[in-house]
C-alpha cells in the first residue's frame, strides 16, 4: 500500500538543542562521542546518559545513522547522522552527505516520527562547503519525501543565518524545477 502522508520541508535558523520535535539530528561523528559544534551542543543539552548510551552503540560509518532516546532534549530521540569529512569533492562526499541525509530520515520514519529536525551536516569542522552542503541536504531531504520516506514536519534547522539563507535558495531552486 503507497503511503499517502504529505511531508512539508522548512528552513528555520536557531538552536536546535531549544525546537520541539519527536526526532533531532546530530551531525555526529564515526565514533558517536560528544564533539565539537552541534554534535557537542546536543550531548551538552541532553544530559550525560546520551554520551553512555552512544558508548553502546559501536559507532557508526559516515552516511549511516543510529538512534537513541532524547533525554534532556525538546525530542524523544536523537538520530545520530555521520557525513563525511570534506576532502575536496573526489572522494564521494556528495554521496555520503546525502545518504547521512536519507538515513536520518528513514530511520525517524521507521520510529514514527511526526517531526525532525536536521541540522546543516558536516558543514562545520568536517569543513563541506556550505552552499554544496546545502544543495546536496535539500535534494536529499525532497528526495526522501518524494519517495514517502520521511516524517510530515522537515525542519532544516541553521544556526547561522548565512546557513539558513543558503538552505532558503536551495529550497527554491529545487521547488522551481
């Protein structure tokens, strides 16, 4: 049976340890500690059980994603999305980032999840170049929509508001198409 949910993808810009959704993405890293950016903002805000939890989980490669409980976030899980480390773009980097993209989504929709929130991935000391970075996020995000494989609320949520312009244009581009 196809599934007939509608998703509808937003840009905000903020915190996103402060929004309220049933799944948060963190831009983790292969070995799911707690680092620097938005991956160190969401263990700080979660609480230290999120970090214990993560020990269990054996890691994770880069374009795959985990999930936890959401402990002391606005969330009831974390999915833990690894993207690729930027080493000029011959590496396959387009193709992990989106498929960190995808695996995020996939798994908030296997958890039920209503609402997500997806931070911009690897774009901070992975050093992807941010309006790549954005084009590939969003074409991965509608990509999932498209194939009903995400939750009805996508937030992409920037803390910056360059971020957040870039993500605004890449929206765009895609939705004139």
């Amino acid at each position: 049976m196809a599934k007939t949910k509608r998703s509808t993808v937003e840009v905000v810009e903020g915190d996103i340890t402060t929004i309220s959704v049933d799944v948060m993405v963190n831009a983790a890293n292969e070995a799911l500690l707690p680092g620097g950016g938005v991956c160190g903002a969401i263990h700080k805000a979660a609480g230290p059980s999120l970090a214990a939890e993560c020990r269990n989980l054996g890691g994770c490669r880069t374009g795959a994603a985990k999930a936890t409980a959401g402990y002391g976030l606005p969330a009831t899980h974390v999915i833990h999305a690894v993207g690729p480390v930027w080493q000029g773009g011959f590496s396959g980097e387009d193709d992990l980032l989106a498929s960190s993209y995808r695996s995020a989504l996939a798994l908030a929709d296997e958890l039920g999840a209503k609402s997500v929130s997806l931070p911009a991935i690897s774009t901070g000391i992975f050093g992807y170049p941010p309006e790549r970075a954005a084009a590939v996020a969003v074409s991965a995000v509608e990509a999932a929509v498209a194939a009903g494989e995400a939750p009805k609320q996508v937030l992409l949520c920037c803390f910056t508001p360059e971020s957040a312009e870039l993500h605004r244009r890449a929206l765009a581009s895609r939705n004139s198409q």
